[in-house]
C-alpha cells in the first residue's frame, strides 16, 4: 500500500491498538490515515499542527491523542477523534524539537538540536527531567524501563545514558568521529546498536558506554533508521533508499527486503500488530509492507555486499561513499526551503 502525502514527511507512528497511521510533514501538516489489508488508505486527518515543520509525531494516551513536535520548539496535542487542538506547550524546548519517543503511558520524552532531552507527564503537562547530555542534534532516543534509563545519541557523535530516578547523566562514550542516527537495544540488553553517517554500525556493550566493542562495515550510505525484528536481528533504513535485513553477532547483511525510492528512508515503523513495515521518505510517499511477505520473499531480492567484522580488532579497508551532508543539515536546508516547493530530486542534485 502507498500513500501520497503531498509533502516531505519527517516522521510517522502507528497507532497503538487501531489500524492507524499517523505522518508529519514538512509543511506543518499532521496526516492521519485508515488502513486495510488490500485496499487504498483513506485520510482521516489533515490538521495544520505547526508553523513550522512537523519534525516528530507520537499516539499517546492509549492512542486517543498525537503528539506533534517542530522547529517553533511547541508540543502540539490533537484529538485523534476530532482533530482539535486539546493543548499547545510553547517553548517546551529552547531549540527547534527534533525526536518524540514515548515511555509509559503518562511520560514521553523529547529532544532538540541543542543536545537537550527533556522528559514530560502527560496528565500534568509539565517536565520531569532534563537532560543536556550533548552538544549537537537529539537523533534518536530509547527508553529502557527495567532500569528507569534513557539512552540518547546524537550529531556530536555521542552515545549517553540518562537516570530518570537520579535526573542526571551516568554515563557518557567517547566521541566516535560519526553523527550517529539511529539507535536500538538487541541481545536481551547486552548490546546497544547505532547506526551513523557513514555507514557503519556501532555496538557498544551495556555498561561500557565509553567505546563501541564493535565496528560493522556494510551500509553503502549513511543509516538514518532502525527497528529491532528480534534480538538477533534488525531492520535498517539507509539514505540510499534500500531497507535491510541485519544480522547482529554474527555481523551480516542477510538480505536486502525492499527498495522504497532513490531517496533517504527518514523513518521506519512496525503496526501494532506488526502485521506491516511503514517507511517514509523523501520522495512524499508512505508506504505500508507485509511485513511478513516481506521476509518469505527476501531470497528472491538481488543479493547485497555482505561484510562481517565482529570486533574491533579486525583491521577491515573498505571505501565508504563520502558525504556531502549530514543528516542535521539535510533537516535544517529542508525547513528553511519550504515555503520554495524545492523537490526532493532538486534538493539532492544541489548537496
């Protein structure tokens, strides 16, 4: 299923018990959709939530309200039923709001492009934590809620590690010389897996934050997003358009499982049901996977470059693509060319 959203979208997630999707796009629009096995998605919402671009969108409170986060650093809650406006928090970050992530049901927690995480009750609409854990772009965040962490990384190139229950930073890596992108916990918790701008995977092992344990070289192109399929296993969407099936210890590229365009995959999400792979990407478009079709099918996809380093200690020589920009500075160009109706493929002959 594909869906044409008009715009370049930044961020979607699906709802968390109804078939669901929402996107945030550049324009500010939040786009809210029905979807079917089989059939065309239908628009439910189309709300102008901010000025600015819609940089992240997150169901909360059991799927009843979106959030939507922007450049003009407000917090936007809609009514999925309606589409009203419920509540706007200005200023809920000094700098423009790059990531939403939730964490229970009443807390969620939000990055900016300073390098601050701030953590919010829902029902109290006010902030719990905050965090200046880096110096450059929130690129993702994670929750860990055994241990009441937050793990955030960044374009400083920064992996931290955030107590809620002490409020303060515990722990700290090492600058790797990499934006690192993309973030997910594999390996029941042993491993932390980022994904960064030249390609490369970083594991760090847990409670050995300061450097990454290992390196793997496989990913043509920078890593701008990942899902957890299973401890062992992860799907990674890549700036060149192709999303992959990742093998983790042992370090592989078991096989790429679809193409969604030419263009930079933004975000990858599962349905709650994980019936579906949504992916989004700068070529406007929404597009839902049968997420197992997808996998019954991955041997009959062209094979991909497989490369296998384990350890540090693998001195490995590879030409890695070199990059004309970063994924903050893709963001940033993308928000201030707007309001021209730059399109993607104009946008990306000018890097």
């Amino acid at each position: 299923m594909e869906i044409n959203l008009g715009k370049l979208p930044f961020d979607l997630d699906f709802h968390p018990s109804s078939p669901l999707v929402a996107a945030g796009l550049i324009n500010g629009d939040l786009h809210l959709y029905r979807y079917v096995a089989d059939s065309q998605p239908q628009r439910l919402l189309d709300v102008h939530a901010h000025d600015e671009s819609c940089r992240a969108t997150r169901f909360v409170d059991s799927g009843r309200v979106i959030l939507t986060a922007s450049p003009d650093c407000s917090i936007l809650a809609t009514d999925v039923r309606t589409g009203k406006a419920m509540a706007r928090l200005e200023e809920a970050h000094g700098d423009a709001i790059n990531r939403l992530v939730n964490l229970t049901e009443t807390t969620i927690a939000s990055g900016d492009d300073e390098g601050y995480i701030k953590v919010w009750d829902t029902r109290q609409r006010a902030c719990c934590n905050t965090f200046h854990a880096h110096d450059d772009y929130i690129s993702d965040i994670t929750f860990v809620p055994d241990t009441m962490q937050l793990l955030g990384i960044s374009g400083d190139g920064t992996l931290s590690v955030c107590s809620l229950q002490k409020n303060k930073i515990q722990s700290q890596s090492e600058f790797s010389e990499d934006e690192l992108l993309s973030l997910v916990i594999m390996k029941n918790g042993r491993k932390v897996i980022c994904g960064t701008q030249t390609g490369t995977l970083l594991l760090y092992s847990w409670g050995h934050f300061k450097d990454c344990s290992d390196r793997f070289l496989g990913h043509p192109m920078s890593i701008d997003t990942l899902l957890k399929l299973d401890e062992d296993t992860l799907i990674s969407g890549s700036e060149d358009g192709v999303i992959r099936l990742v093998g983790i210890l042992p370090n592989r590229i078991i096989q790429p499982l679809a193409e969604h365009s030419e263009y930079p995959i933004e975000r990858l999400a599962f349905s709650n049901d994980r019936k579906f792979l949504g992916s989004i990407s700068h070529d406007q478009m929404l597009k839902l996977w049968d997420l197992q079709e997808l996998l019954d099918n991955r041997q009959g996809m062209p094979e991909n470059q497989t490369v296998e380093a384990d350890s540090d200690e693998d001195e490995m020589d590879m030409d890695v693509k070199s990059h004309k920009s970063s994924k903050g500075t893709r963001r940033k160009k993308l928000d201030k060319g707007k309001s021209s109706n730059t399109s993607a493929a104009d946008f990306f002959s000018d890097l």
